[in-house]
C-alpha cells in the first residue's frame, strides 16, 4: 500500500513495510506497527514508567483522581461567552445559550444544597454546514478541558 504521494508505507521503527507489519499507526509523516507499539509498551512498562502514571491518576482508594473544584473556581457565563468570541464568528444568541447551559450544567454538578434547583437545559444545535455548529462544542470543549 502506498500513501499519498505513491511512496510506500513502512514502520519507521522496525522498517517492515505495511504488507508485512499489518496495521500502521500513522503521525506527522512516519509510521509504527502494532509490535512496536507492543515492544514500547513493554519497555515502560519494565522502567515502571506506566505504573508511576497510573499511580499518579488514581487515588488511594483506586478512583481516579479529579481536581477539587467549586462553584466559585467555575468559568462565569461571560467569561465563557468571551472565550467563545475569540474563535467564532457571530452566532451570539448561540454562544450566550451555551455559555449559560454550561455554566448551570456545573453549577448544578457542584452544588451540595439538595434544596436549590437548577434548571436543566437542553441545547440542540442546528444549522446549514459552515456556520461555527462544531467549532462551538469543540471550542467549548477545549475551554472547558473536557
């Protein structure tokens, strides 16, 4: 098999080509098979490497660890709306509905008051292709880092 540019395709660790390593994962112009990734895999893991990460993203009790966090450490709906602006063009009433769901959604998450209600929203984004649908959830998403 060949990519692009007709040049056959090889890993860039082991040099098999794709006819004999199977499967290759591409990245910004080279290639690794599933043995290598196997062989690397092994490495880390002998170094303890994968275990001193595992470690670190679990807790005592085996859950993983999240980040204590509070209402007040919450992005407002203004400042989300802000981030927003930076990347989307138009599309306000859109980016004011979202950063207001997103903020109730977490403030809703966060709340120990079994006697406050929030609202729960629902947001439903449609429109003709190009016009921001995807690069709001992904611009959200990366401001959100979710």
């Amino acid at each position: 098999m060949a990519n692009k540019n007709n040049e056959d395709i090889y890993c860039s660790f082991c040099g098999k080509p794709q006819e004999m390593a199977g499967r290759l994962i591409a990245g910004n112009g080279v290639y690794i098979c599933d043995r290598c990734v196997e062989l690397c895999m092994n490495i880390l893991r002998e170094s303890g490497e994968l275990e001193r990460e595992n470690e670190n993203k679990l807790s005592k009790s085996g859950e993983p660890q999240t980040p204590e966090l509070s209402v007040d450490d919450l992005l407002k709906p203004k400042e989300i709306k802000t981030i927003l602006d930076e990347y989307v063009i138009g599309q306000d009433h859109a980016k004011v509905t979202l950063s207001v769901a997103v903020y109730n959604h977490y403030k809703r998450a966060f709340s120990n008051d079994e006697s406050v209600d929030f609202a729960k929203s629902n947001v439903l984004l449609l429109g003709p292709t190009g016009v921001g649908k995807t690069l709001l959830a992904q611009t959200l998403a990366k401001a959100l880092d979710v």
